[in-house]
C-alpha cells in the first residue's frame, strides 16, 4: 500500500491536534514545511479547508483537512512532487548580512521596514503575527512598560504566546517612535505598523485581508533590500529562521538549547527546529568544505589530519560523580598493570556514554 494511501486510511475522519499530526509524519520522516505565511495560508477567510505540508526533502505529503479552529479532521492525503529548482527560504547565515539588511533599510529611509526587519529577527514572530503587534502589547495603559509580550495571539495556532521583551526591543521601539515622531500612549489601541487599510476594516476578514495586503507590501521591500546586497533565497521567514540560527549558535552545547528553541518557535519535534533554523543545512555545507579540504590535502601530498574532538555534554552533578570514581579508582589502582589500567579506562568511559547528554 502506497505511503499516502495508507495515511489516508488511517486519518480519514479522525480529530487531531497540529502536534498529533507532526507526530505521525515525523515517524513517516516527513517535517512540516515552514513556508511563507501566505503561501502557507491554508485557510482562506472563506472556507475551514485546510492544507498541512510535510516534506522529507525530495517531495512532500499534503494534508487535507477540515480545520475547526483548534482541531483538524483529515479527509485527503496526497503527495506532492517537489518542484525542479525551487529553493527553501535560509537564515541570515552571516552578521554581514543582516548589517547589510540594517542599512539599507536606514539609508533609504524606510523606518517601518527596518522596525518589521528588527522585530521578526528579534521576536522570532510570523511576518503576520509581527504586523499585528499593537502599541497596548508593549505598554500598560498607565505607560509603564511590559517585561513580557503576553496579549499577542497567534494566527496560524490560535493560541497566546509569551515572549520576554528584550531591552534591545525597546531600543528599536523607542527609535521608531523618536523617529517618526509618535507618542505610543495616544495610540494604544492601534497596531504599531498601521495601515489605511486596517484603520478601515470592519471585520475580522477585512483585517487579515489588510495583514496579507500589508505582508506583500514588505515582502517586495525586503526582496528589493536582499537583491541590493546580494543576497538568494530570503523571504519573511527568514527573520524568524535567523533567530533560531542565532540562538542556536550561542547556546549550541547548552543540552537545553533545542528544547527552550522548540518551545519558542512552536514546533511538535526538534528535527523540525533543526531544520528550520537551518543547522542542517550549514552541517551539510561544512561537510562539502571538510571533504574537499581533505581532498586538497591528499594532492599536496600532506596526510590528512581530522580534527574532530566530540563534545560531550553531562548534567554537573553526573560529571561530579564520574570524576570522583576517577579519581577514588586511581588511588585504588595506582600500581596495576596496563591492561587493568585501560579496562577501567574503558569502564570510565562507558559511564560517560551512559551519561551523556543529546541535543
């Protein structure tokens, strides 16, 4: 039975949440796809169909569903040929770059572009979600500021989400406000990058219809900036992914590192966060340098040398027992022969391979 046809036939009516969902296509080694959101708008205001994408790098698996605001119920599974020369959206892999994004948008005077810019990096929102930011989300009504975003909700899950406010946040703020001259406290109510067109919708529908109208307008404005500098494969998505890249770089042999990261993105599973923060990608783009380096060296006729130490990671408390064993060990055998020496050695080490920890 093909792969769809069985996923079909075990979906086909049932409820699940997005996590379930995640879950048994993660089995089936298919990753949700992280596209742009109006790509990916799988909901039109229309309609409850819903599509969920998953892909596992050469085609993807399309989830029809109907989706009631909380949960879907399959009712078509099919699969998806990727298409020839399509390209998935990357991180700003280098701080030049995103320097280069800064100050094209400054220089060119294009201050909500830079604050959009700034606040997808540095909230690692959906290019709709950061829209939609209000003035009230950041500031009490008596103008104290907040430590954490906690008003915003988001659309793609319907769920609220908590963000902690970093004071680099404010800064940016703070410099649009100086800049275009606003008094955040007399616009409270209103979002931080308002449109005509969101001033004036009166329903739900209009509104999301002004976000998209409003995304479209700041996609073109960001392909313009990357195109000016160079730059392939950058859309809104990228903002967001450059967070996870960022933060994975930082803290990467932090062993909480990917799950504070999937709690934040909202993923179901860690592979999806590496994928989309794009580790893989520049493991794999190491692993072409790393061969062709060995390569070269072959040809210079030098021997290759592979440097590659692994780290291991051990809760403190599990590194303190092991060193004490060590040393309690040594003590205990300070006059044994080799081969006692290497076969504790060796049982030293498989405590720490009990031990470790993955991430």
């Amino acid at each position: 039975m093909k792969l769809v046809d069985k996923l079909e036939k075990k979906m086909n009516g049932n409820v699940y949440t997005n996590e379930e969902l995640d879950q048994i296509m993660e089995k089936e080694k298919f990753y949700p796809v992280e596209t742009e959101d109006d790509e990916n708008d799988i909901q039109d205001s229309d309609s409850t169909e819903n599509i969920l994408k998953y892909t596992n790098g050469k085609s993807e698996i399309w989830i029809k569903s109907i989706f009631d605001g909380e949960c879907y119920i399959p009712f078509k599974v099919v699969r998806s040929t990727k298409k020839s020369g399509t390209t998935l959206v990357r991180p700003f892999y280098k701080t030049s770059e995103i320097k280069d994004m800064m100050d094209y948008f400054r220089d060119n005077s294009k201050n909500k572009e830079f604050l959009v810019f700034m606040l997808g990096i540095l909230l690692a929102r959906r290019i709709g979600d950061t829209l939609s930011l209000k003035w009230s989300d950041f500031y009490y009504e008596n103008g104290k500021k907040k430590d954490i975003l906690d008003t915003l909700i988001e659309q793609k899950t319907d769920k609220v989400i908590k963000i902690t406010v970093s004071q680099t946040v404010w800064k940016y703020l703070e410099w649009y406000c100086d800049t275009e001259k606003i008094n955040p406290m007399e616009h409270l109510k209103e979002d931080i990058l308002n449109t005509d067109l969101k001033i004036d919708a009166r329903t739900k529908e209009e509104y999301e219809k002004a976000i998209k109208k409003q995304a479209a307008s700041f996609r073109y404005e960001l392909k313009k900036a990357a195109d000016f500098n160079g730059l392939k494969d950058i859309s809104t998505h990228s903002m967001r992914k450059t967070f996870g890249y960022i933060m994975h770089e930082i803290n990467q042999f932090d062993p909480d590192c990917l799950d504070v990261l999937q709690t934040i993105l909202g993923h179901a599973n860690k592979e999806t966060t590496k994928r989309y923060s794009g580790i893989f990608a520049q493991k794999g783009a190491k692993a072409f340098n790393d061969v062709g380096k060995y390569i070269e060296e072959i040809d210079a006729g030098i021997s290759p040398v592979i440097d590659n130490i692994p780290v291991i990671a051990l809760k403190t408390n599990d590194l303190r027992d092991i060193i004490l064993e060590a040393f309690s060990t040594g003590r205990a055998n300070s006059e044994c022969n080799t081969e006692t020496g290497m076969k504790i050695l060796s049982d030293l080490m498989q405590r720490v391979e009990e031990k470790r920890l993955s991430w």
